[in-house]
C-alpha cells in the first residue's frame, strides 16, 4: 500500500483523523473528532459566517421581490431619450442649451431647473385602465421635442385628490404617479 499522506498522533494526543490514499482508490477514515488549535476553531468561525453572509446576499433579493405586484413601472418616454423642448400649456418653454436648460420666460433657472428637467426624464409610472372621470379640459397639456423623433410627445397631466394621472395622446394610455412628484414636475416657481 502506497501511502500518499499519513497523519498520526501522538500517545497523549486526544484521536483525530487518519487519512490514508490507496493507489487504487482513495478512501478516509475518520477515527474521531479533530482536534484545533484556538486560531483553527476562529477560522472556521469567521469562513462559516461568511459563507452564511453571502447565502443571505444571493437569496435576498427572490425573498423581497416575489411579493411584489405585476404592475412595474416603464419609462414613458423611453429609456435612453434625450428631451430637447418641454412646453407647459404652450405658455412656458423650456429647452436644452448645451447641458443645461433655458426657460421662456425666465421664472426658474438653474439648479431648480436643472432638477425638474431630471425628475421629466428619468419619468417612468404604472400603466392604469382607462380614467373615463377624467375631464380632458382639466389637465396640463405638455408637449416634449425628443431628439430622434419627427413628431413631439404630447401629454396630459391631471391632479387628483390621492394620485397624478398621466394621458399619452400618442399611445393612448393612462399612468399614475404618487401626487408629491407633482411638485417636481411641475414647481410653483414655474408658474409666478
């Protein structure tokens, strides 16, 4: 028998493993439990609860979204859009001047327009059934110049008492958004 490795023990050791590799075949006998030193048992410690960290980390995310509902948000206006214009009621303008944006006339500026502009592109909301309540007067009609597209976007936007609805003109479709991004989309200043 051709012995590849051969741990033994000494007379006053308590037992522990004996490993023996045949030629043929390998084969392990485990006589007893193995005996570690202070800093082996914290080894084992620390990679068990490692192992256990990373089991939570690639599981966490099957746990928490399996309850959620079906009705994801989309991007309305696409995902890689880049908006040139924004009309407000064919009243207010507001337009893309290098990186930055120009509003006619000029009631807001800067960085509270920049961050409107960024709450209208990254605009994504549920899909929702036909609103047939709605009153089609009521509503803010924004128009918005996509680069690439001939035909501007047309939308409408409506405040009711716990949502903001949304009207594709194009699309036909309905989308509603929580009533506080209504203050992002649309700031106080935008109107004074």
């Amino acid at each position: 028998m051709s012995n590849f490795l051969r741990v033994t023990q000494q007379a006053d050791d308590p037992p522990i493993a004996l490993w023996y590799f045949n030629s043929s075949f390998a084969t392990v006998r485990l006589t007893s439990m193995i005996k570690l030193s202070r800093a082996g048992w914290n080894n084992i410690i620390i990679f068990g609860v490692m192992g256990f960290i990373l089991l939570i980390n690639a599981t966490h995310e099957n746990v928490f979204t399996a309850n959620e509902p079906d009705n994801a948000s989309q991007a309305i206006f696409g995902d890689n859009a880049v908006m040139l214009t924004l009309t407000i009621n064919q009243q207010i303008k507001i337009e893309r001047i290098g990186n930055t944006w120009r509003a006619i006339p000029n009631h807001l500026s800067g960085q509270a327009l920049a961050q409107m502009m960024r709450s209208w592109q990254q605009l994504s909301a549920a899909e929702i059934p036909e609103q047939a309540h709605i009153d089609q007067q009521l509503g803010l009609t924004i128009t918005i110049e996509l680069a690439g597209q001939a035909r501007p976007v047309v939308i409408s936007l409506f405040v009711d008492d716990q949502q903001l609805l949304i009207y594709h003109q194009q699309k036909s479709q309905w989308y509603q958004l929580p009533l506080p991004l209504y203050q992002q989309l649309i700031p106080e200043q935008v109107f004074s």
